[in-house]
C-alpha cells in the first residue's frame, strides 16, 4: 500500500537493513576492483611525486602541518591506537554487522585509493561472521565516526573484542585475537592510508539511525492499529479517517496512516450514540501526526539511502584527482536522527493522550475511572498511567536535538561537528520507552475489551493473542513485566504487518 501511496521510500531503509542480516558474503566485481586498483595507483604516483596527501606523508587533524611517521604501518596503528576511546554500552551485534558493511560499501566505490586485497580480506571477515564489539560513546561524528571505526579496526587486528555466541546461543563478548583464530582470520596490520579510510566513515552513525528508521517505521504502525482499534471499540465518528478527507488534504503519509487506521475499525459506519460529532484530537487527528511521522521518514529515508551508497572517505580520488574535503561529515545523518528524535515523541504523546482518554469515564464510552471494576478499593491502571507519562517526558529529555549540543574540538580543527551517533543513541534510547508507552496503551485496550465483554475472535489477530495472554484486572497487580511483553508483542506485529522487502525493492534500496 505505501507504494501505491506514493511512499516507496519509507521502507526503502527497512529494505536495506533486512537485506544485509540475511546477507552471507560478499563479492568484489571486476569493475570495482579496477576502479579501486585505479584510485589506489593515483594516490601512489601523487605520493611518488611528492605532493602533500593527508594522514599519508603528513599527520592526521590539525597536526596535518607536521611530516607523518616514515614507517606507513606505524602511521595507521598509531591511528587507531589513538582513537580508542569510545566508552559504554556496545551498539548490538546487528547494528555493527551493518556499520561493518557499510564500510565495505564505500571503500568498493573505487574513490578510497585502497588496494583490492584490503577490501578481500575485509570482506571475508565479514563473510565469515566476525564482529567487533564496538562502545557507542565518544565520537563527535565530524571525521567520520572515527572512535567507534578504529575500535572496529582495532579488533581485526586483534585487539579488544569481538561477538560470539554462548552454548545457549546468546551473544557474549569475546577477545577479537580469539574470535579471529577460531575463525581462520588473520590479524590485519593497517597501514597509513587503509587505517584513514576505515575510520573516515558515518557508518557507525549511519548503521544505527537505520534501525532507528526501521524502528520507528514500526512504531508509527502500532499506534495506527491502536487507534483504530480504538475508535472501533469506542464508536468514535468514521469520518476522521474518510479516504476523502486525507485525499483532499495531500499529505501521502496522512492517506497511508489513515487507511491504517481504517484497517483496524472496518465495520464502523457511524458514530455511536452519546459520542461527539468530534473527539479530542489524540484520536480526530491520528492520521494527521502519523501522517506526519510518515513523510519524516520518507524525507530523510532519501538522504539515508544516499549515504549509504555514497563515499564519506578524506581525501577522495576523483577522475584523477586526489580532493582534500570534509565527505566525512555526518550532518546529514545527524539532521535525521534529530528529527527522527521528535517523531518518537509526538508519537508517544499520542499514545500517552489515548491512553488518557480511555481512562476518563467522560471519555471511554461510560467505563469506570482507570478500567477498575472497583474503584476505591482498587486502582486498576492509575500506575500504568503515571509510567507513561513519565516516559513521555523521558523522551523528551532524550531528544533534545544532538546537533545543537556541539562543541568544538581537536585544536579547533573540528569546530563544526553535528554528533551524529549522539543523536542516534538518544533515539535508540527514546523509542524504547516510546515502546512502552504503546504497551501500556494496549493493555488499556485490552483491559476495556475485557470489561465490556466482547471477546475477540481468533480472526483479530493481535486483539485476540492480547485478550488470551493479559488476563481481566479484577484485583490489583503489578503490571511492569506485562507493559514490556505488550510492547514486545505489539512491535512484532507491526513487524510482520509491514510488507516485508521483495527482490526487486532491494535492488532499488541498493541503487
């Protein structure tokens, strides 16, 4: 359906990440391999000439002015030995997996001037299913994200750690020097111009704001199902989500969240007796704010896909040339992942605002105050609410934009710097409690569904597995653990309710 809307590419992201989890191993093809040979003899005659080329015959950042150590493997380890600096929690194993492909993608575009025998060997570690525990804290983004790629650089040469799997199948962290001789890699000595176009790359960044997208692609999902089951249970007016009423407006993600919507309350023709012409706007406009999410997505899923199949290396070969820029700057992701930042958050304040709603007896269609049977004597889901709200307000401690956080560093060097894998840590952060506000609103659902008696059929899919797996609250409970498991349960089904990526969508996420 978002294709026949007009949105192809607010699952072209989603297309890309599903493709490189299942992807096994990669190939170099004979034309990529003679543009690389190419760049990689360019920069070689330059050097021969004795023309000046960053990190290569001179120092790295504002110590460019000083000659480089005459020793090139020196120069690269010395590199990344500085830059091993990254603190906190490790991006996942999936996310590094992508950020490790990335990489490769970019140095195969044949503008890096690294020989193919980097790019093979490089590849067959990821082929073979080595990957580096790499800490999310550290990097400013401005260079690349240059502090998590040299701790990745650093574990192909066998230092620091790596994943690996438990007996039990779970991830744990293992030392790389490990990991790499259990899987017959050997330990890569960088040189000077090898180790600078590893780490000059978003793709830390880059791999982590693409989950993100892909996250909240399913988060804006849930909460049209949600709203529309709803509306349905509620007898809230139909027009609201009228075809019509989206198609005169223009919006494309507006029609997309409406139809959603529409979805989940098919069968409501006309408003229930005793319910507004026009409800509050957490439900009247649910097309409009998702809508809007939608076309965020959309917009900067363009400016994601471009990324991933662009150069972000310093300096660059090109047509003969060796440039000195900044294709290393990740404004652009940076940019998305503040934005995306404010998507999470006026989706859980929807969320957080239905939930208030059928709470209300003014509101939720004459049930008791926060859905207990016994008010007074119990408390039902008060709890439940007061969490929510406190998550919405986390959220917006989160997403305070990263870019306008920026400091400048590295000797005034880097005095512009967009803290791009800053802004999509905070995302990654927010659309967790963001997801436990949609779990909360479902238990509300579900609850409401429990008092008024009308027991889902086993045709309703994600409505019937909440009614069998959350039990009537009767009695007070505790409802932690069963906030997380809603969550879980309501992100699964927005997974598997988006189309998944067909052959011929990947080829056009992949350009």
């Amino acid at each position: 359906m978002a294709e026949e809307l007009g949105l192809p590419f607010v699952d072209g992201v989603s297309a890309l990440v599903e493709y490189v989890q299942r992807q096994v191993s990669l190939e170099l093809y004979p034309e990529e391999e003679a543009r690389m040979q190419a760049s990689a003899r360019v920069l070689s005659e330059r050097q021969a000439a004795g023309e000046r080329i960053y990190g290569v015959t001179h120092g790295f950042g504002p110590l460019v002015v000083f000659e480089a150590h005459a020793s090139g493997r020196e120069q690269g380890m010395n590199l990344l030995a500085h830059l091993g600096t990254s603190q906190g929690e490790p991006l996942s194993p999936e996310v590094t997996r992508l950020l490790f492909w990335l990489r490769l993608e970019g140095l195969r575009r044949g503008h890096s001037a690294v020989e193919p025998g980097l790019w093979r060997q490089l590849a067959e570690a990821w082929s073979r299913g080595f990957i580096p525990v790499v800490c999310r804290e550290g990097t400013v983004s401005a260079s690349g994200d240059l502090q998590p790629l040299a701790q990745a650089a650093l574990a192909l040469a066998g230092v620091g750690e790596a994943w690996g799997r438990s007996e039990a199948g779970a991830w744990e962290r293992v030392p790389a020097s490990r990991m790499l001789e259990a899987l017959g890699l050997e330990r890569r000595r960088w040189g000077a111009r090898d180790a600078l176009a590893f780490v000059n790359g978003t793709t830390a960044s880059l791999a982590a704001t693409c989950f993100n997208h892909r996250a909240l692609l399913r988060m804006a999902r849930a909460l049209a199902a949600l709203t529309g089951r709803m509306a349905r249970m509620l007898g809230a007016n139909p027009q609201a989500y009228h075809p019509g009423l989206s198609t005169v407006r223009g919006q494309e993600g507006q029609q997309l969240a409406a139809a959603w919507i529409r979805e989940e309350c098919a069968g409501l023709r006309e408003r229930a007796e005793g319910r507004p012409l026009q409800e509050p706007y957490s439900l009247r406009c649910a097309p409009q704010v998702i809508g809007a999410v939608l076309e965020e997505l959309r917009l900067h899923g363009h400016v994601l896909m471009a990324e991933t199949q662009g150069c972000t290396d310093n300096p660059v070969v090109v047509d003969g040339e060796v440039l000195h820029g900044g294709n290393f700057h990740a404004m652009p992701i940076g940019l998305a992942s503040d934005m995306y930042g404010l998507c999470v958050q006026q989706l859980a304040f929807l969320a957080e605002r239905q939930l208030a709603l059928l709470l209300t007896p003014e509101t939720n269609g004459g049930m008791p105050p926060m859905l207990t049977p016994h008010p007074g004597a119990y408390s039902g889901l008060a709890g439940v609410q007061v969490s929510a709200t406190s998550f919405v307000s986390r959220i917006r401690q989160l997403v305070y934009p990263a870019s306008l956080t920026a400091l400048p560093t590295n000797l005034h060097n880097q005095d512009h710097v967009p803290m791009a894998l800053n802004g999509a840590n905070a995302v990654h952060d927010a659309l967790e409690f963001g997801g436990w506000v949609l779990g909360s609103l479902a238990l509300a659902l579900n609850q409401w569904t429990h008092l008024s008696g009308r027991r889902p059929s086993s045709e309703e899919g994600l409505w019937a597995e909440l009614f069998e797996r959350f039990p009537p609250l009767t009695l007070d409970r505790p409802f932690a653990l069963e906030v997380r498991e809603a969550a879980g349960l309501v992100e699964r089904w927005a997974s598997e309710a988006l189309v998944p990526a067909e052959p011929r969508e990947l080829r056009r996420a992949l350009g």
